[in-house]
C-alpha cells in the first residue's frame, strides 16, 4: 500500500535552470501549504515524512536549501530538479 507522500513523490517532477528561475520558484511556494520536506542523497534509513511540515518549518527549510545551493553550486547556472 502506498502513502500520500509516496504517491506524491513519485508524481511528475520540473526542472529549474536559472537562478532567477529559483528566486521565482521559492516566491510561489505555499510554506502552509502541506508540504512533506526530505533532503535527498540522505541515508536511505532516514524514515520518510509521515505528515507534512508546519509552515515555519518549511519556511526554514527553503531558507536553508536556497543558502546551500547558492553557496556550494558555484556555476551561471542552477539546475535542479
């Protein structure tokens, strides 16, 4: 049987090139809008989200991926899926 975050996460998946494709990207996400937060490349025992994240914590979470990216992903361009 399979969850709503697998379901969900197996669903259809968009690419962002640009880096001012990403600062758009983060400006139309809901933080309160239900979302179920994983980090990949992670251990594959990390036990997936069994609920989704309160806003503030999804809020943090965009602040700190968005950090990471720019920081370690030295290029002209973004390329994440």
């Amino acid at each position: 049987m399979s969850s709503e975050f697998q379901r969900l996460y197996t669903g259809r998946l968009w690419s962002v090139l640009a880096w001012d494709q990403l600062t758009e990207f983060w400006q139309r996400i809901d933080p309160a809008a239900g979302w179920y937060l994983v980090a990949s490349g992670l251990d594959a025992d990390v036990p997936k989200p069994v609920e989704p994240a309160e806003a503030a914590t999804v809020a943090a979470f965009i602040a700190r991926i968005d950090r990471l990216l720019r920081d370690e992903h030295r290029e002209s361009y973004c390329g994440i899926v």
